[in-house]
C-alpha cells in the first residue's frame, strides 16, 4: 500500500482529471495529501470545474498552476517546489476527429509532454535500482483506442498488440512505449491505465453524449456517423476514477490495467437510450427528437469496435464498475440540466476573457 503526499496531476481542468480531483477531495477517505494541478487550459480546459476546490482547498491542499507539461523548466520546477511523489498524467489532446484535422499539437502535447513529465520525474526522483521500493510513482492515462479495432468478437487484454489508427490513438500509443521503456531503462516506477469511452459530467460538449444531449435539449440535428453501428464500452467517469486510486495505492509497479465498463453499445442505440432519458427529464417529444437523427460521412477511419477485458484490475486490485448506464446517464443529463451557466460561459467566450484577465501565459512557481 502506498500513501500518497504530493500529487502532480496534469490536465486536471479537463473532463476526467477535474472529476478525478474531486473524487479526491470528496470521496477518498484517506486523503490527507496535497493536489498541484499543471494544466494548460487549452479549449477543453476550465478552471470553472474546480471553482469549489479552489475556494475551499486553494493554497492548503490545491494548487493550480497555469503551464504546459512541455516547458521542461516548468515541469522541474514544479516537482522541486512541492516536492512531488505521485504523477497522474492525464493532459492530453484527446479528440479523435481534432488529430484528424491537424496531427501536430497531438504529437506535440501527448508525445513531447508525456516525454518531459517522464525526465523531470526521472531527475527529481533520482532513480536507481531500489526505487522500484521507494514510495514515487508515475501513473500514465491512457486509452483503449491505442489498440485498434475489434471485429464482431473478442476483447482487448493488456497483452494486446498495439495497432493505432487515428493520430490520436498513436500519439497515445507513443506516449505508453515512451512510459514503459522509461520503466525499463532507468527503472522508473510506472502504472498505465488504458480506459474505454468515459461519460460523465464536466466533459466539453464536442464528444458524443453531451454534444447529443445539448442538441436534443436545442432542437438540433443529431449527427450520427456512418451506419451508426460502431462500437464503444461506456464507463461513467467516477467508476474510471475510483480505478485510478486502487492503481495508485495497490498497483504492481511496470504494470499496465485496462479499465472498461463492460458495457458496449452501438451508437445508435446509445441515441435512442438517451434521448429517452434526456427528452423525459426535458418535457420533451421522444419521438419528434428521434426524427432529427441525421446519418452524415463517415469519420475517416473510423474503427469498428472497442471492447475492454478488465479482468486483471479486477482479479488483482479488487475494482469493479459500479454505475450502470441508465443511472450513469441520467445523473450526467441532470448535471448539463442544472448547469447551462457552464455551457454558455464556453460558448460566449466569457470564460476565456476571465482567463486571458486573470493568468499570465507561462505562470512561474518559484
Ligand atoms: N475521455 C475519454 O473517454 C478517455 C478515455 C480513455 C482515456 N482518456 C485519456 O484521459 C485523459 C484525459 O482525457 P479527457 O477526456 O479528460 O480530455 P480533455 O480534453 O477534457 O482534457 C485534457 C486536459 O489537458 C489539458 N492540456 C492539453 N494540452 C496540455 C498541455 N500541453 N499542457 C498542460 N495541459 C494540457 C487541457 O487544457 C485539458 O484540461 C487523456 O490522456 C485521454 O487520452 C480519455
């Protein structure tokens, strides 16, 4: 069992770090540690979803530092200030039809940034054979996309070869050869986690669900890829990171666990669960909302199918998904329902002034 003391979170106002952070603070009973969240505040950023954190734990517990996980003198800094032991590295570029269009700050983020998150910790812990004992740990967020497409059966293993597809997936992939030869070479004590499709609240409204539910509640079209019969294992984000502590507290250092929801869904199908649910919470027409779906071109390369095996997180650590999809869904409707503030601040541009006002570009630490 490790305990944790100083953990360096990157990417900690995006979707699944800000949920993992409150997981922290409200659902762990053991925490008694401090929180030094790194994150760039890219478009997907948003300070917004730790405003509760930052008022209650700001300067005690939580600390926010505006940068990017590739200024090397930034990261060193920060693992020298806080004296880091525990890396949960979820900053990513992380949209899949966003890689499509323009590759280079994907390879620039989730190559060269996982690259310099690993030589910082590598320094600052100075690492030798006997640290794989030591207390320090760097857990990589990773994804089921790095190991390609399934056909009509099967699961992925952690054994799975890899075979990325999109500039996503491979940048992902990158990043986890990057983490595990660190492990190898300079024995760096490492864990991955490679999840399926998280949902949940807090996540920006261009990925599927709460991009559908915003659509329903406006009386927008619902665009829905090719034949709609794709694939995805759908994990509600707490389940996701309730994982990651068990990783961190009990997991086998060099090990990599997969993570998923067992619960697989054609995306069609997932359109019509929700708009059930989203248009009786709404007061709205199910059937009137059914008739906006619109079938548009495929996404390039699109991969068929993603199914997890979480039999070894499971086995070794005890974890399983606890949420099931009609619960997880509707406490995710619910939370864009009573938080419209929160989607007209991104889409009005309020927020990015708030930053543009309140954060310098490159936030120094000493
Ligand atoms: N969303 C999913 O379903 C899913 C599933 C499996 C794995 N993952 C992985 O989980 C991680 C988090 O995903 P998410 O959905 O929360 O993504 P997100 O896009 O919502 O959040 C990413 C965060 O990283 C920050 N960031 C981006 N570039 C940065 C940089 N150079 N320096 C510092 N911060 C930077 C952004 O500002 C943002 O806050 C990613 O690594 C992703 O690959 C996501």
């Amino acid at each position: 069992m490790r305990t944790l003391k100083n953990i360096l979170v990157t990417g900690g106002a995006g979707f699944i770090g800000s949920n993992f952070i409150h997981y922290l603070f409200e659902k762990d009973s053991n925490f008694n540690y401090r929180i030094i969240n790194i994150d760039a505040l890219n478009y997907a950023g948003n300070l917004m979803n730790l405003n509760d954190v930052e008022e209650k734990w700001g300067g005690k517990r939580y600390f926010f530092v505006k940068g990017d996980i590739c200024d090397a003198v930034l990261v060193h800094d920060l693992f020298n200030k806080y004296d880091i032991d525990t890396v949960v590295h979820f900053a990513a570029e992380s949209h899949v039809d966003r890689s499509i269009l323009g590759p280079g700050d994907f390879i620039k983020t989730n190559v060269m940034g996982t690259y310099t998150l690993l030589d910082a910790a590598r320094n600052y812990w100075k690492i030798s054979d006997s640290s794989m004992e030591t207390g320090v740990l760097f857990h990589h967020i990773s994804t089921d996309e790095v190991y390609g497409s399934l056909g009509e059966t099967g699961y992925f293993t952690e054994t799975t070869p890899y075979d990325p597809r999109s500039p996503y997936s491979a940048t992902k992939a990158a990043s986890d050869h990057l983490v595990m030869a660190y492990n190898h070479t300079y024995r760096l004590p490492v864990t991955i986690s490679n999840c399926s499709n998280n949902y949940g609240p807090y996540q920006f409204p261009e990925k599927l669900i709460p991009l559908m539910i915003l659509n329903i509640l406006e009386g927008k079209p619902l665009p829905v890829y090719g034949d709609g019969k794709n694939i995805r294992d759908w994990i509600y984000v707490e389940d996701h990171c309730r994982a990651i502590v068990d990783i961190l507290i009990r997991g086998e250092r060099g090990c990599k666990y997969n993570i998923g929801g067992e619960n697989e869904w054609e995306n069609i199908n997932l359109l019509y669960l929700l708009i059930d649910i989203t248009a009786k919470k709404a007061g709205i027409d199910p059937v009137a909302v059914k008739n906006t779906i619109t079938y548009v071109c495929d996404r390039p390369g699109h991969d068929r199918r993603y199914a997890i095996d979480s039999s070894q997180i499971k086995k070794e650590l005890g974890w399983k998904p606890l949420v099931d999809f009609q619960t997880g869904l509707e406490k995710t409707v619910e939370w864009y329902l009573c938080n419209l503030d929160w989607i007209n601040s991104i889409r009005n541009g309020e927020y990015r002034k708030w930053i543009a006002k309140n954060y310098t570009e490159r936030e120094t630490v000493i």
